[in-house]
C-alpha cells in the first residue's frame, strides 16, 4: 500500500542522500589536490575549472537529495500514524480481516523490500501479541539466511575458478579473454548474484523485523510485556544460530525501562564473547549510564580483546571521565591493536592526540585532571579531514598498533595510471587516461611505495598476509605467514615484481580477505587470527559475484559481525567508489583516506 511505498522510497532516498554527501566530501578533496597541481602546472586549470562545476552540480544534487528525505520521513510517520487510528477504530471483525491483510503482505509478497515495509508497519500499529509474532518472522527470515550460506559458498566456488581462468587470459592476451569464458563467467555469477541479492534483501526484512519488534516492545505493558520477553529469553537459552545475536541486537533497540533492565540482566550473565560485545554496544547507544562500572572493572580487563575493544568504545560513547584514568591504565598492560583501540577511544574522550604511549599519557591525565570536563562527542570527520591529517604513518596515513594484519592491494589495469589528475581524472573510458608523465608517479607505484613501509612496521613474529585482486584473487602466500628477517626480504621483492592487469573484484577480494582472517559465520566470536584489514583500490567493482555497493557492504556486515576486525579503506584516483569505501571503514570501526 501506501505506507510500503513511502517506507521503501525514504530507504531509496536515504542511501541516495548519504551517496550524495560521500561524494561531494570526495569532490572536496580533489579540487583540494587539483589546486595544488594547478599551482604548479597551468595546464591543469581547465581540468579544475570542470571539476568545479561537477561539484556544484553535486551539491545541488545533495540539497535535493536532503529535502527528499526530509519530505518522505514524516510522510511516512504520519500515514503510520494514520493507520494506527484508523485499525483502532475499526470493529473487531474488520479488525482482524485489516490484520490478516497486512500480515499477508509480511509473509508472502514477491518483494522483499516491501515484505520489509509491512513488518516495521505492523511494529508500529500491531495489536497485543504483535511483539512475539514479529519476532517469530525474524526468527523465520534469520533462519533463512543460514539455509542460503551454503549455496552461496558454492556458487561463488564456481565463480572463483571462472576468475582465475580470466585473469590468466587477461595477463597472456594483454587484457583480453575468449568469449567462452566470458559467457560462462556471466552464467556463474548470475546465479551467484541471484543468491546474493536474496540474502541481502532477507538481511533487511531481518532488520526490519528488529525495528518492528522493537516498536511493538514499547507499547506494552503490564502482564503482556512480561510474556513477550519471557519468550525472548527463553529462546536465547536455545538458540544456537545467528537468531541469538538477533534477538540480543532488538532486544536493545527496544525503549522503556523494563526492557532495559532485562538487557542489563542479559550482560550480567552472558558469558560469550559476541554476545557481550553486541550488549555492551547496544546499552551504550542508548546511553545507559547504568553499565559504566562494570565497563571500567570487568569487561575493559576481559580476556576477548573483541570484548575489550567494544567496552573502551562503550565509555568514550558515554563519555566517561572515570574512563580516562582506567583506559591509560589499561594501556602499559596492552599490546597489538588492543593499544589502538584504547588510544582512539582517549583521544575521542580528551581531544588530545597522543600516541598510544602510556608514560605520556600519564603525565597529561597527572597535569589535567583535576580541572578535565569531557566534552560533547565530537562530529564525524570528513574524508578531507582525515586526507589533510594522514601523515604516511603506517599505510598511506592510517596508523595501527596491529601486528596481525591482511593488506588486500588492487592489481588491476588502471592502477598503471597516473596519481597526478591531468585531463581524466574519473578514468572515463571515453577520454584518453592520464598516464604517468616523467616525475610522475603510477598508482601502482605509490601502492607498492607505501606498502614497502607498512610491511616494514611489522615486528619479527608478527602475522600478515597480501591479497591480491584484479579480475581473480590471490595471496602472496597461500597462509598466514610469520614475519622473520628472510620473510621481509621476499615479501618485499614481491612487492617490487607486482604488475596490474585485468578487472575490478571488489567482492572477490573483500570474501578471500575474510576467508583468510578466520571469520567464520555462526552465533558466537570467530575469535579471527587477523585483526586489522587495509583495503586499497583505485576504482569500482567492475567483475565479481556482485558489483553492487549496497550488496558488498552487506555480505561484509554479515561476515564480519561475528568477528569484529577492524577494515581501512584507502581510494586512490577519483575514480574510485568513494560511497563504498567510506561506509566499508565506518561500519567496520576503520578509517577512510581518498587520494
């Protein structure tokens, strides 16, 4: 109906808005580094004269996008609104029969999306007992997600061998391949896509379930609320997929002080690593206060560093000022990332940029203290923020404490390219590429340059691995390896020999890097052997199981939930998809850097 249209429309305008509002941050730091080019060169000017204008068509792009969403979002509160009075003031019989409508739509509509509108509409307008029914349905709908993993895995088995066959006719036909394999390729991955697009469209009728639910939690009461959540955790007690984590995950979008106090009980005894993490995050988005000593005194010191990692998260979106002392304390007894993520989350809470150096510190917190106020959280950064500050510190900017990490390099054609912006900087197949000129620098050549120094920061003992991605994927070794002195110096020397050929897999790179991690899909910790992921391409998916962005960021939401690593993503070229990029870092607890 109505309402279906307005709830998936806002969806549409909303990852229209944020694709939008990407872009324009991305426009904003080539025209800063078209500038400094321009100053040097004058035949840039012409390029950054277009460039302007491209970024003023962005942002009137943006505003209309914005207003959208500002007209469709309360269109649809008021419509849901609407129905509600309306179904309340129906007879029961019409009642029910205006129910059972609904609910036919939630169940049984060819399209998912809009499955997913009646679901968050029967959250908000359902009668007694719509809570449990809602979360049945994701219950349902979570448990079809895992019936689908293993026909994915297979299918993109399939598709993976059709890779590696291109890109071994890639390289031997100076970028080309045979028809045969391209068709076979299409009919592989078309039927891995199909199966892909199911997944994430059942991954939003799932979240949409946890809204809808949610919603309906909040309207009961007495006797009723009771029963509903007595079933909710009963049914944690059994559950041994990924409804678990779920159930938790609703359980914590749900307002109203019973609820919450039945969540806090949850973490009091939840004893699983990705259980605490997904509580212990959830209390914190809402605020809950309530938590803080139990973050300061149990679950910072856990034996998880996942657990760790999401409680110093916690106190810095609390904005503890008891977090302080206990984080730099913590910090003389961390190594590896679990000292990054201690050192951000004091940053975020003092505003101070210091290294993750327990003696210094120490010594602010000694000269600060007595006076400190913590202050508001601070906005997210803009990508030209985070360009302007990368100073090559570890890979091209973003700095780690990490020595288990994977660094996932795009070998395709067009890292050949020019990093210097002439004449065509999108890389539009139209117009002639911007080749390296003499003094310039190749794409390649500055991935190659910047990840020398990466590999370089690792200590002896310290674990890593390079994917490498182009039409196919594949590693610099075929497991985890062990840095050592002989180590460094091959690793190196096949950094040097690298060449670029063939397409864009985005997905392909991003399932082997998680493959190779150890995240593992289930309803607990994957407790992954890697913990830091860089990611690096100088374009769009163009080959692959799926190009889309919406469906890779999904499959690794879906992998990565249990698991908890950390994924930088570095854009190189404005080419590349600077929507995918930055949501991969921010739904990933990483930093976005475009160059």
């Amino acid at each position: 109906g109505e309402y279906g249209t307005a709830a998936e429309g806002l969806r549409a305008a909303r990852v229209e808005a944020q694709r939008l509002k990407y872009a324009c941050e991305r426009r904003e730091v080539v025209l800063s580094n078209l500038r400094t080019e321009a100053a040097r060169d004058e035949s840039v000017g012409a390029l950054l004269k277009r460039e302007m204008e491209r970024f003023e068509a962005l942002q009137k792009d943006r505003a209309k996008a914005d207003t959208r969403v500002g007209e469709l979002e309360p269109w649809r509160d008021a419509l849901a609104d609407g129905l509600g009075k309306l179904f309340e003031a129906l007879g029961p019989a019409r009642r029910r029969k205006s129910d059972a409508e609904v609910w036919q739509d939630a169940r049984e509509h060819p399209d998912t999306l809009l499955r997913a509108a009646s679901v968050e509409l029967i959250g908000r307008i359902g009668g007694p007992g719509t809570a449990a029914q809602v979360y049945d349905l994701m219950v349902e709908s979570s448990t079809g997600i895992e019936k689908l993993r293993a026909r994915i895995a297979k299918a993109m088995g399939e598709v993976r061998k059709f890779e590696q066959r291109m890109q071994e006719e890639a390289a031997r036909q100076n970028g080309g391949m045979s028809q045969a394999t391209a068709q076979q390729y299409e009919q592989v991955k078309r039927e891995a896509a199909e199966l892909t697009t199911q997944g994430y469209k059942l991954e939003i009728l799932v979240e949409a379930a946890q809204r809808g639910a949610a919603k309906a939690l909040e309207r009961e009461g007495g006797k009723e609320l009771e029963k509903t959540l007595a079933k909710l955790v009963g049914n944690l007690k059994k559950a041994k997929d990924r409804s678990r984590i779920d159930t938790l995950r609703l359980l914590t979008l749900a307002g109203g002080d019973a609820v919450r106090e039945s969540v806090r009980n949850l973490l009091a005894v939840e004893t699983e690593a990705l259980g605490l993490g997904t509580l212990i995050d959830g209390l914190a988005a809402l605020g809950d206060t309530a938590i803080e000593p139990a973050l300061l005194t149990k679950y910072l010191a856990h034996e998880s560093w996942y657990v760790r990692a999401r409680a110093a998260h916690a106190l810095a979106l609390l904005r503890s000022r008891a977090g302080i002392s206990a984080m730099i304390a913590r910090l003389e007894k961390e190594e590896g990332r679990s000292r990054t993520d201690l050192n951000q989350a004091l940053q975020s809470l003092t505003g101070q940029n210091f290294r993750p150096v327990h003696a210094v510190w120490q010594r602010w917190w000694k000269e600060n203290e007595k006076d400190f106020v913590v202050q508001p959280l601070p906005p997210q950064r803009t990508a030209l923020e985070e360009a302007q500050e990368a100073s090559g510190v570890t890979f091209f900017g973003i700095s780690t404490e990490s020595q288990r990490v994977l660094f996932v390099l795009d070998l395709s054609g067009s890292m050949k390219f020019s990093m210097t912006p002439r004449n065509n900087p999108n890389d539009d197949p139209s117009l002639p590429y911007d080749e390296p000129r003499q003094g310039d620098m190749s794409r390649l050549e500055a991935a190659k340059r910047d990840l020398t120094k990466a590999v370089s920061g690792l200590k002896d003992g310290g674990v890593f691995n390079l994917v490498l991605f182009a039409s196919d994927v594949w590693t610099w070794s075929d497991d985890l390896a062990t840095m050592k002195p002989e180590v460094r110096a091959q690793v190196n020397d096949f950094i040097t020999k690298s060449e670029a050929v063939g397409g864009t897999n985005i997905h392909g790179a991003l399932e082997r890097a998680l493959d190779l991690a150890g995240a593992k899909a289930g309803a607990t910790w994957s407790a992954p052997v890697i913990d830091t992921i860089y990611f690096l391409t100088d374009g769009r998916a163009t080959v692959g199981v799926t190009t889309d962005t919406e469906e890779i960021l999904a499959y690794v939401r879906e992998r990565n939930r249990n698991a908890g690593i950390v994924i930088h993503a570095i854009g190189l070229s404005d080419a590349h998809d600077a929507v995918l990029m930055r949501r991969l870092a921010e739904e990933n607890g990483g930093t976005y850097v475009g160059r």
